[in-house]
C-alpha cells in the first residue's frame, strides 16, 4: 500500500483534533467517521478546518495525479473538483462509518460528476 505525505499528515491530524477523535478503519484508512467529524467541526475548529483542508488537497491532488500519470490525456469531460460540500455528499449514504474508508468513497464521486470514462 503507498502512503501519500498528504493523508499520513492528515491521519495524525485527525487523532489531534479532538479529545473524541473517530477511528480510522482496521486496515488504518481514514474512515467515513473521522471525514464527518472534520466536516462536522470545520466551521468552528481552525486545526479541523485546516485538516479538512489538507486531506481534501490531498486526495483531489492525487486523483487528477494519477489520471494524468495512467492515460497521458484526460479521461473525463471535465475537470476534478472537490469541496466540503461534495465530499459529505460523496459519503451520505455510508452506513458502516468506522470500517468504511472514506477516499474511495470520495474518489469515485469525483471521477463521476467529472464524467470520466476509466474503461474502454
């Protein structure tokens, strides 16, 4: 598994964060618990806003990264995008908050409003 510097950052943020920090998923994923409790707090914590902030850099960053790395050209229609409000919409519907990685979650909302065709 490759740890990007972005959600290492951000994982040990999050158990800084408040005194009843969410746990990542078993497998040390950042689960769809701690993003809601980031979320949550981001309005009234600066350290939760600025992780907040760090993690959705993060994983936008990487997602367009990657697509560019693997296809050389753009797959999608039209650009990435991320913000606060896409991500909570991107992990409404999560039920198991605590085992439930949240990037993938993420990720794959991202390449949908984008329209991204990932297979031929």
């Amino acid at each position: 598994m490759l740890v990007r510097p972005a959600h290492a950052i951000c994982a040990v943020l999050l158990l800084t964060t408040t005194a009843h920090a969410q746990p990542s998923t078993s497998r040390g994923q950042i689960s769809v618990a701690q993003v809601r409790a980031m979320l949550d707090q981001a309005a009234t914590n600066p350290t939760a806003r600025q992780t907040l902030t760090a993690y959705l850099a993060g994983t936008g960053e990487t997602a367009g990264w990657l697509l560019d790395a693997a296809r050389g050209l753009s797959p999608c229609a039209r650009r990435l995008t991320l913000d606060a409000q896409q991500a909570r919409d991107a992990i409404a519907s999560a039920t198991a908050a605590t085992e439930t990685p949240a990037t993938p979650l993420i990720i794959r909302d991202m390449l949908k409003r984008a329209g991204c065709r990932l297979t031929e």
